[in-house]
C-alpha cells in the first residue's frame, strides 16, 4: 500500500463565488478558516457568536493540488481515501 499525506496546500471560499480562493487547514472547520483571515470576529468574545451565525447558512468548498507519488501508476488499482471528509448537503 502506498500512503500520501494531502493535509497541505488546500484553500477555499464560498460555494459559487468569484472571490479568491484562501489558504486553509485540512482538517478544520470553516470557521477557524475564516477567523484565521480575520473575515469573522472571535465567536468567545462578548456576542460574536451571534454576529456569525450566518457562516453555516452558507456552502463552501476546499480544493487542494498535488503531485502524485509517482509509484502510485505502477499499481493496477488506485483508491483515494479522505477520512471524516463532510460532504453533506442541506436539503433546499
């Protein structure tokens, strides 16, 4: 079995915007992520938490680039595993 780590190099923004794309930490969460880019206040302090509510309201999405280990297209079968990835979607 060949193992690569793609823990690096990921971004995200909001599902649909044509913003830029922003450094991210895999794994996370969506708010560290933004916090991390002063785009939400500290939701410990004093009523912030309300002022973010909106944050999971909203549909982001995470993207990464790699290279390959190239031994990986010696095998027959390749099989990308991403544990506890949340893929889930809110039903409209």
């Amino acid at each position: 079995m060949i193992k690569q780590n793609l823990k690096y190099n990921w971004v995200y923004r909001e599902l649909g915007s044509k913003k830029d794309w922003k450094s991210a930490k895999v794994p996370g969460v969506i708010h560290l992520d933004l916090l991390s880019h002063k785009d939400i206040p500290d939701p410990f302090f004093r009523d912030n938490e309300k002022k973010i509510q909106w944050v999971e309201s909203r549909d982001w999405e995470y993207k990464t680039i790699f290279t390959p280990n190239m031994e990986i297209f010696t095998q027959d079968r390749v099989e990308l595993n991403f544990k506890g990835l949340d893929t889930s979607q809110r039903s409209t």
